[in-house]
C-alpha cells in the first residue's frame, strides 16, 4: 500500500465513521482543533486504525500526533514496519 493510498483510507474513516467534512482534511489540519477529535474519537479512532491496516496502536502513540499529516506518516511507517518484519 503506497502513501496515497493510505492517506484515501484514512481520509475515507475520517468522512464515514467520524463525520468529518472532507473539506476540512488537509496535511496541516489538527486533530482535535480542525477536525474536533476528543478523546472518545480517538479511542474510536484506534480500532478504525486497527480494522483498517491490521496493526494494533498504543494510546500513548498519539502523543505526539497534532496534525493530518502526523498521522498519516505514523500509520504508513506502521505499515513499513509490519512489511519488513
């Protein structure tokens, strides 16, 4: 799966399950300020995650995740991870 392709499935998630407006999902855009994610979503969030990539994530591995863009990355070097090993 390349990059783009990720970013589509998540962008999709984000519109279906979290009724985020598609507009509103650019690289810089924030999780919890532009796109309203609270701690419930991102519970929610974390078995979108799973279901969809077939990794397991840690809650404390979104600490460091404050835009789109972070999560994209994190999510493909998930899957280069799980790839390589």
């Amino acid at each position: 799966m390349n990059y783009e392709e990720i970013t589509n499935r998540i962008n999709d998630f984000l519109v279906e399950d979290f009724e985020v407006d598609a507009s509103a999902i650019t690289p810089e855009a924030t999780l919890k300020e532009t796109l309203d994610l609270d701690s419930l979503d991102y519970i929610d969030l974390i078995v979108a995650i799973e279901s969809n990539f077939g990794f397991k994530v840690k809650p404390e591995d979104f600490q460091g995740m404050v835009t789109i863009k972070d999560f994209y990355d994190y999510v493909a070097n998930r899957l280069q991870t799980k790839i390589s090993a």
